[in-house]
C-alpha cells in the first residue's frame, strides 16, 4: 500500500508511480511496505511505520494517490489523501405525493480545498431534469440544515456558511435525469468549486434534498447514514414452528447510533415489554447462519462498552388477520455498538422468541 505521484484516480495514466524523494533516498523506500488482511469479507484492519517516511511532510503528500495492491502486485485500488467521501441514501421526502419512488445514492466527495463533488445514482427522479433548468430550486440537489428526513420541519433550509458567502451557492445546483426502461434515474456528476463553506465534517449528518423540475421536494436522505439488511429464516438446528421469514433492516448514522427496523412474519414475543428472558434481535461476531458454530456471540467492541448493550434491545409482536405473529418493532440505539457500518457489514443478526432460544438468522448485507 504506498503512496503515488499522480493526484488523481479518474485514470490509471494519471496515478503514476511510487512517490518520494529521490534525492534523500538511494532505494525505494516503498517496497517493502506491505498490509495484511482478516478472514471476514476480506478486510484489512492494518498498522505499520514506515521508519523513514518517503522524504515529504504531510502538506506534500496531501493531494496524491494512494495505491493497494494484490498478493500478486496488482494495482486493485486506488483513493485521493485529504479527501472524504459521505453517502446519503435517497429515499421519499416526508409528506411527499410525489408520484415517483425515489432510490439510491448521493455521494459527496469533499476535497482538499474548500470544492466539493455530488455524484449521484438515483432512480425514480423527476423527468426532463436538466442542468439548464431555471425554476427556483429545479432539479437541484443540496444540503440543508436539518439532520433529519423523518418529518418536513427536521430537513430545513440550504446549508451553508453565510460569513463565507453573499449569495446562495446551491442556486445553481442541478441534476439531468434521463429515462432508461421507464424509469427515469440521475447518474449526475456535478461540481461545486467553492463547496457550501464547510468541510466533510460539518456537513456530515446533514440532510440531502432532490428537486423536481418545478422546485418541488422529492426526495431526502441524510449524509453520513447508510442502511444495511438481512433476510431473516429459521435458524440452523432450530425445531421452532414458526417458520420466521422477512428483513431486517439496520440503519447506520452517522456519530455512531444504530436504527432497527423489522418486517418479519412467523416470529414469536407478543409480550415482550414483560420479557425479561427473550425476544432479542441482536447482532453477532459470525458471518454465516449455515450452522451454529457460525454465528458467534453478541458483536460489540468491548473496549467502549463495560455492558453488553445488546442486552436491552427486544422487539415485539402481534398477531396479524391471518393469525400468524408479525414483527414490524422499530428500535433505537443510540450509542450503537460501538463499530461503524463497514465493520457491522456481513454479520449475522439473530432473534430470538420468548424464552430467548434462537429462531431467526440472517447476514448483513
């Protein structure tokens, strides 16, 4: 893993080759920097000092590309130092009657300066959406002050940082649309050079708003949040009758917290808040629910949590018009479990029934 010449990824001409100094080295000072990695996904969590450095301070290797290669030394991935990249999951804005179904992802990638990139992949956008667009708020794709899409005061106004600016810098902001299949989708890539005055840690939490080509709200996510699910079945070895099925949905925020949502038939806790023994749905260490031995214990990091804070977390059920029990429990937990989304990512997720035996099993993903 070592740092290159170019500053840019767009192109592999572009990255170039290992960067330092020359004249302070007599060797490549790179060759012999090497990562390892876990079993789990693949992932690499890896420490390790380079004595001597590459001969350039911090402020000069800001700006270059980083290179990984593979076991047999090829170029496999590639990232710009100093810049950072947030993801707002586009979903329907609140009270909306728009008549689409807005899908996808908003990335924004801050730079090294003060610019700031919006790449989206958005389906069920407004049609005849285009950069050209004049209306008030057309088409347009910005932050906005709130940290919340939940109703339509959280979401607030454009944000920016108005010592910095006179003038409105999202005014301009818009996306194009096209239809593809029937479905109209935004591959935009748009860039804002003077960004909206604050860096990728400011804006992180903030809510995303789309346009449609009147100016009209359509769709809102929040940056910094990203949204993993699993397909919940009966649990390896498990007799329980209920034949659990549906999803699990974990959704990862920003400063740390974790949102559980379920939609999962055939599960069993229709006392719950009386429950002192069972009805957790829980994520654990293994990544796989092909047999028990696979599964693991409660995943949290121990080092942050004194108490398990999976102990706590029940859903509930209730019994639906065709008598069968229905979970679709909302639960909050605010501080988490002490790891972000790429490391919950490929866990097992359990819950369990009354008594606390195991019946459901599914993997994030």
């Amino acid at each position: 893993v070592h740092i290159h010449s170019g500053t840019s990824c767009d192109d592999r001409n572009l990255v170039g080759g290992h960067y330092y100094d020359n004249s302070a080295f007599a060797d490549d000072p790179w060759k012999e920097i090497r990562y390892d990695r876990a079993n789990l996904n693949d992932i690499s969590i890896y420490h390790t000092r380079m004595v001597g450095g590459n001969g350039y301070n911090a402020r000069t290797n800001q700006g270059h590309a980083v290179v990984i290669h593979n076991a047999g030394g090829g170029r496999i991935a590639c990232g710009i130092l100093g810049k950072e990249t947030l993801t707002a999951e586009m979903s329907l804005y609140p009270d909306s009657t728009f008549e689409g179904n807005p899908e996808g992802k908003v990335k924004m990638v801050f730079g090294i300066g003060d610019g700031m990139d919006i790449m989206l992949d958005v389906t069920g956008v407004s049609p005849e959406c285009s950069d050209l667009n004049t209306d008030t708020n057309g088409c347009g794709v910005h932050i906005h002050s709130g940290t919340s899409c939940e109703d339509v005061d959280s979401v607030g106004g454009h944000y920016y940082d108005d010592t910095d600016f006179t003038f409105d810098p999202w005014e301009e902001i818009r996306y194009s649309s096209t239809n593809k299949d029937g479905n109209n989708i935004s591959t935009s890539k748009i860039s804002m050079i003077n960004g909206n005055g604050f860096d990728a840690r400011f804006n992180n939490g903030h809510a995303v708003v789309m346009y449609d080509a009147a100016g009209g709200r359509i769709a809102c996510g929040i940056l910094g949040q990203e949204t993993l699910k699993a397909e919940m079945n009966l649990y390896p070895g498990s007799d329980f009758g209920g034949r659990p099925e549906g999803e699990v949905k974990m959704i990862f925020g920003p400063n740390g917290s974790i949102d559980i949502m379920l939609d999962v038939i055939g599960a069993d806790c229709l006392d719950s808040d009386l429950n002192t023994d069972g009805c957790g749905v829980r994520l654990h260490s293994g990544s796989s629910c092909d047999d028990e031995e696979s599964v693991g214990d409660h995943y949290y990091d121990s080092s942050v949590f004194v108490d398990n804070p999976w102990a706590n977390i029940t859903y509930s059920s209730s019994t639906n018009e065709e008598g069968k029990n229905l979970s679709t429990s909302k639960i909050s937990m605010t501080d988490g479990n002490g790891y972000s989304v790429r490391f919950n990512r490929g866990r097992a997720v359990v819950m369990e029934d009354n008594d606390g035996n195991r019946i459901a099993c599914g993997v994030l993903g």
